[in-house]
C-alpha cells in the first residue's frame, strides 16, 4: 500500500511540475506576441495610442532620460513616430523567462521631424540595441533599453 500511495504522490508531483512548466510556455509565448505586436502598432505603424492599453499605469522605463508613468512614456515613445520618416523597428530575436522579455532589436529611420526638442537633420539612423521588459497581467511594467546613444547622435551628425 505504501508503495501505491508513494507511486500516486510521485505521478502527482511529476504531473503538476509538467503543468506548470507547461503554462510558463504558454505565459512566455503569449508575452513574445503581446510585446511584438505592441512594437509593430506603436513605431511601424505610428500608433502610439496602443500604448494606452498596454502600459501599466505606473510603467517605468529605464531609458536617458528615467521616465514614470503611462502617459509620459507614451510621450517618450511619440518622439520616435513624429521624429523619423521611413521607420523601421525590427525584432531580431526575442527570449522571455516567465514575466521577463528581452528582445534585441533593430531601428532604422530618416530624421525628418522634431526629436526630443532636435530639428530634423534629414540624416537616416541604423542602430541595434536590447530591450528587457517585465509584463504583468498583460501589461508592461518595466522596460530597460540599451543601445549606443553616441553612434545614434553620430548619425544625426551631433557632436556631443
């Protein structure tokens, strides 16, 4: 008898560790297409609003400059859209670990508009950079952005 009820709590244990690992997956792949898509609609597309949505309300977002909350993040973002003509925002790869996801990417454009405060300087910008994100409940929390700010203010052809 002992032996059964050891068998039945090993399957058991065995069982719910498949499950879970089985909707971490799932969590994992849905954060993959929830974060892309918001990328695609936001940037390629120029629908910032998307970000209404998608942004907790107290987001914050590890970039030069820190910026908090949802509609200053928003802002952050819609300088990128009204700043470059011919956008680009290409997915490389994408990885995720539960709620974190980190994607290196790609951003391409023509600086045709005003840009956190520059005029355009008609220059075209090729930088690759990592983004690490934390989405809760289908929201994103927190992003950390990396790329080389000094190439990208070299292609706009400002001095630092």
């Amino acid at each position: 008898m002992k032996k059964i009820v050891l068998f039945l709590f090993a399957a058991a244990t065995l069982w719910s560790c498949t499950t879970q690992s089985e909707l971490n997956e799932k969590l994992e792949e849905a954060n993959i297409a929830f974060y892309s898509r918001v990328w695609e609609v936001a940037i390629n597309e120029g629908h910032v609003n998307i970000l209404d949505t998608a942004y907790a309300d107290n987001v914050v977002l590890h970039t030069v400059p820190e910026t908090k909350g949802k509609a200053a993040s928003k802002a952050y973002y819609e300088n990128y859209v009204t700043g470059f003509s011919d956008r680009e925002f290409i997915i490389k790869e994408t990885f995720a670990s539960g709620n974190k996801l980190v994607k290196y990417w790609q951003f391409k454009g023509k600086h045709t508009g005003n840009f956190f405060g520059i005029p355009a300087t008609g220059k075209s910008v090729d930088v690759i950079g990592c983004t690490i994100a934390t989405i809760i409940g289908e929201k994103i929390t927190e992003e950390r952005d990396f790329f080389d700010n000094l190439e990208f203010f070299r292609q706009l052809g400002i001095k630092p």
